[in-house]
C-alpha cells in the first residue's frame, strides 16, 4: 500500500507526496531518517525534494516533471536528427557513401 497522500501519474511515470507529520515519516516508511520538511515529494521510488507546505510540494512535483520532460524531449531531438542524417546517407544510390562515417563532418 502507497504511504503518498497525493498521487501523479506523468507519462507514465507515478510521482508521489508524503505527509511527513512531526518530522516523522508514515509508520510504514522504511527509511529510518527524519524529515526535516513537512512533506516529501518523489518520482518513481527516488526522492526529489522536501517542501514545508502541500501547495509548495506539488509545485516541486510540477516543476520537476516539466524540467525532466523538457530534458528528455530535447535529447529525443537531438537523436532523431542523428538518426535522419544517418538514414539520408544510407539513401543515396552510391553504397561507397558509408566512407563518409569515418570522416569528421
């Protein structure tokens, strides 16, 4: 059973918020530690940060959520131009282009 008062689902991905009352974590916690903010935010069983109200929690879970997407769909460009710059070589009649690999372009 899920200790998250709050629960996300972004992509695919669950992110979760936990009420740590009193500093202390829920009693089916297994981390031994003591929270030094009210409420503990996570993605996918890791930790992302610690916030003092609920309002400022979910806004770490936003804002964490749009940064790694942006991350993830900025790396995703960058792979498929490799991939069409690849597959336009491999297109041309000449099979003898693939030289052009070694090459520094």
């Amino acid at each position: 059973m899920s200790c998250y008062i709050e629960t996300f689902v972004i992509d695919g991905t669950t992110y979760g918020i936990e009420d740590y009352k009193d500093g202390r974590p829920p009693e089916d916690h297994f981390m031994a530690d003591r929270a030094k903010k009210r409420y503990k935010c996570w993605k996918g069983g890791c930790g992302v940060g610690d916030r003092d109200t609920l309002e400022q929690a979910r806004k770490l879970i936003y804002d964490y959520a749009q940064l790694y997407l942006s991350t993830e769909h900025c790396k995703t460009t960058l792979r498929l131009q490799s991939l069409s710059k690849t597959l336009s070589r491999l297109g041309l009649d000449d099979v003898f282009q693939l030289a052009q690999f070694v090459k520094r372009s």
